[in-house]
C-alpha cells in the first residue's frame, strides 16, 4: 500500500529537470564543469575557500578521515544519536569510533561527554547538525581546538542553517555535505567536501579520484572512485538556485507542527537556540519519558495504518545489532541516546507539505498516542528512564 502522506520527497521543479536533459544533450556525462560549479557554490555558500565534489555524504566523510591519516587502531568520537555513516565511515577506515551521548534538548553532542573522550587521545571528533539543529556547533569548535583536535564536521542535514552569524559548513577543519533525494536539496546521490585547507582540499580531490595527482596521469596514492557525475551536478546547481526558497517553505512546515502539536503534555518538541536558524532537515518530535520503543513502534505502525509514513530517527548507534560488540570496553555510556532513540517519531516533512495534510497528520499522531498509551498505562515495565529537558 502506497502512503497517501510520505516521509519526504524533493521539491523538483521544471529548472530542474531542464537542467538535466541539458546535461543529456551535451558530450560530457562524467565529472565536468557543472560539477565543479556545484561545489564552488556550496564552498561559497559555507564561507570556505574549497570545495570537492563526492559520490555521498558519506563518500566525503571517508576521504576527509582518509585525508587526515585516520587508519587502522587510530580512534573517532562520533555522536551516538545521529545517522550511522559517521560511524560506518570511521569502520570503513579500520578506526575504532568513541561514541558520545547526546543533548537532550539540543540532540546535537554533549560537549561533557566529548571532553571525557578527549581523554582517550582519539585523531579527531566528528559531529552533526542533528536534523538541521546547528546549536552547539560553535562551543564544540572552540573544544576541539583547545585540545588540537580536528573537527569534521557533518553538515549533511543542516546547508542553510546559520548559528551566531556563521554558516553550517564553516566549522572545523573541513565540512561535509550530502545530497540525498530527503535532504533539503538534493543531487539524487551526492556530496561537497568544504575546506580552508588546501592541502587537505588536494589530498581529497586526489583520493576521490582513484588516487591521481594535479596532473590526472600519475597515480600518487591508492584511492576510491568517489566522483560526481554532470547530471548531478546540474541537479544541484539548479536546487542551489533555490535554495532560500525551498529553506522557508521547509521552516513554515516546521512553524506549523509546533504550533499544532505545542499543547501535547505527551511530547517533546523541536528546540529552536536563540541566535540560530535552523535549516530543517526533519521535525522529529519524542513521546515523554515515561514510555518506551514499545510505545512508539505502535504509534508508527498505526500512523502508517492510516496511509501516513513516519520514521525512527535516529537509532542509538551503539545500540543497533550491527555495532553492538564493536564499540570501545567501557569507553561507550551514552544512556541520553539510548533513551531518547526508542521515542523518537519523524513526521512527514517536505517543502510543499499543506496545511491540511499537516493538520490530517497531527490530528492521526494524537489519536494513535492516545490508543497506544492507555493500552499500556498500567504496565510498569513499559516505564523508562524520564530523561527529558530541564
């Protein structure tokens, strides 16, 4: 059954689709010059001096830690609530993650849980704009750099969003950005690596291209084939042009849902840090403390029930099969991730989202919490932890 409401899905217009039979009609279907204008663009857009294309936002991640000489037994701080590419791209490079527990308010890394990581000498720390959040991004820089310790930072859900008059894609040693079609613009496949660092710019420039040097014949270092294709690239210049607009239909969305589901004793919302904006990649709202994943995978079974699809964002990544065994002994205690994850529920959300669908999947969401909390009210094992915002 196909959902009447999804997720996500991009706002694709008539520029866009022109865009790329261009590209079609052309000689040139591999990396060429509109891939390189969008990553100029971003890099501009990021304040940065370089931008290098990418096949994803993870493909960037991996060649920045590559770039930097992360390897085999070195070790990564990664947050524990996020999207597992950040830890995958640190694996793929034979590192060890250090997973640090999240904000509870912000959902972006505590910083008291990074400088305890600090303490284990990793290479460098990687965090996100957790859907689109840039709030503590700043703070974080200023850690990382007192402890010389490279930050990356994974802008992948945040272009556009700005905190204390400085883009996302401005922070730490280079920045990563991915384009994937549920992002707020998208390439379909894609990533731009932004730095102020030209050596490193060069390093990944060659690494994503089988390893060549500045001349393209001589091999100089092993590497991947992590490039961009033109008909991306035209793809994104075209989203670029529309970047603000598409940013203030997503920001009216998320205006909607806060003022629809405010009242609503059984939810956390979105928090918005003065001094920022958000560029939202997801509004993603969390059932109080005092119930479970149980709670909530029920919410979402019955809101697909009703032809509207929710998500879980994000899963505790030291908690998912896949990495459960493979963290750090005792390095990992992450217990604000791990309660908060098994409450989460992403909403639809996407430029163009009408009032009226808002209205049809706010008024589904409480009446699906509703059913599912009075079926396990009297349960006390289905009572957790209460962690929640002071």
């Amino acid at each position: 059954m196909s959902n009447a409401i999804p997720l996500a899905k991009p706002s694709l217009s008539e520029v866009e689709r022109q865009a790329v039979l261009d590209v079609l009609r052309s000689p040139v279907l591999a990396s060429g010059p509109r891939v390189e204008q969008f990553a100029k663009s971003v890099a501009e857009l990021s304040q940065r001096n370089s931008g290098i294309p990418c096949s994803s936002g993870t493909a960037g991640l991996t060649l920045v830690l590559a770039a930097l000489g992360i390897g085999a037994g070195d070790k990564v701080v990664v947050p524990a609530f996020g999207f597992v590419a950040m830890a995958n791209a640190v694996w793929s490079l034979g590192a060890t993650p250090l997973f640090a527990d999240c904000d509870p308010r912000t959902l972006n890394v505590d910083l008291n849980s990074v400088a305890k990581l600090l303490e284990l000498k990793p290479r460098a720390v990687l965090a996100a704009e957790t859907f689109g959040n840039p709030a503590g991004m700043p703070e974080l820089e200023a850690l990382c750099a007192a402890h010389e310790i490279p930050l990356v930072e994974d802008a992948c859900e945040g272009i556009g969003g700005r905190i204390s008059g400085r883009p996302v894609g401005g922070f730490g040693r280079a920045s990563v950005f991915g384009f994937y079609p549920n992002k707020q613009i998208t390439t379909g496949e894609g990533g731009v690596i932004v730095t102020d660092d030209t050596r490193l710019a060069e390093r990944c420039r060659s690494l994503a291209n089988h390893g060549r040097g500045e001349d393209g014949s001589t091999f100089v270092r092993p590497g991947w084939n992590f490039r961009l294709d033109e008909m991306s690239g035209a793809l994104g210049n075209a989203q670029l042009s529309r970047l603000d607009e598409i940013l203030d239909q997503r920001e009216a969305v998320a205006a909607q849902y806060t003022a629809r589901l405010s009242g609503n004793i059984e939810l956390v919302l979105p928090s918005v840090e003065k001094a920022s904006r958000p560029s939202w990649f997801a509004y993603c709202v969390r059932l109080t403390g005092r119930w479970n994943a149980t709670v909530r995978d029920e919410v979402i079974q019955a809101m697909a029930g009703h032809e509207i699809s929710c998500a879980k964002y994000f899963p505790s990544i030291p908690q998912t099969p896949a990495w459960q065994g493979r963290c750090e002994p005792n390095a990992n205690n992450t217990p604000v991730a791990d309660s908060i994850s098994g409450r989460t529920i992403a909403l639809p959300f996407y430029a163009g989202l009408s009032s009226q669908e808002i209205d049809l999947v706010c008024q589904s969401l409480e009446l699906m919490i509703e059913r599912a909390t009075f079926r396990h009210r009297a349960s006390p094992t289905d009572q957790v932890d209460g962690i929640e915002p002071s």
